[in-house]
C-alpha cells in the first residue's frame, strides 16, 4: 500500500531537525515545569521518506501543559520554530503565521549544550 505525504511543503524542513530532550528549557533555560512541544503540530499530517513515517521532532519548552511559559507561546503563535542545519527560535510581539515569521528578523539559534 503507498503511503501519502500529507504535511504541506513549507513544514517539510522542520522534520529534518533532531529532536532536543534537554534538562532546561532550549529559549530560556527555566529548568521547571518542562514539557515536549511538538515542532511540527500532531494535526498537521504525515512525512513519508523511504516506506517509513518521519516522526515529528520536539523540543524541551517551560511552561504547564500549553498554558504557560514558553510552550504557551509556542501555541499562541508567537514563538517559532525552524530548522537551517541547527534549530533557531524567534519570539513575537503579536500572534504571526508560521510562514509569514520565516521572513522576518531576530531569530536566535537553540544551544542544545548543557
């Protein structure tokens, strides 16, 4: 049975990128609560490569649940992900579409470092 990639284009880089367990938070370092933030939304569809599904990566973000600290910002929409041979962030002022943010200055790169 062939499998269908159904995750759109622009997501496709993201999924190249590692995923960072870390003891901290990789934006601002808080060490608790901490949760996995899923890059790549669960929803968002599928990546196929080789007859095998891609898993979507995930990053160590603060906060409770979605609710709180960086994760909440990463769910709102103001805190971006990208993957460019290494993971980078950039923090909104205001909620901003995935692809309109790609454009835009500040991003910072992730230290996956201890």
């Amino acid at each position: 049975m062939a499998r269908v990639t159904t995750l759109e284009p622009l997501l496709w880089p993201l999924m190249e990128g590692p995923s960072v367990d870390a003891g901290r938070c990789v934006v601002c370092g808080a060490a608790w609560p901490l949760n996995r933030h899923h890059v790549v939304r669960r929803g968002a569809g599928r990546l196929w490569r080789d007859g095998r599904e891609v898993p979507k990566p995930t990053l160590t973000l603060c906060g409770m649940g979605n609710a709180s600290g960086c994760h909440a910002l990463a769910h709102a929409n103001r805190l971006h992900f990208r993957w460019v041979g290494r993971w980078e962030w950039v923090l909104l002022d205001e909620p901003t579409k995935y692809h309109v943010a790609l454009s835009m200055d500040g991003w910072r790169p992730i230290d996956v470092g201890g």
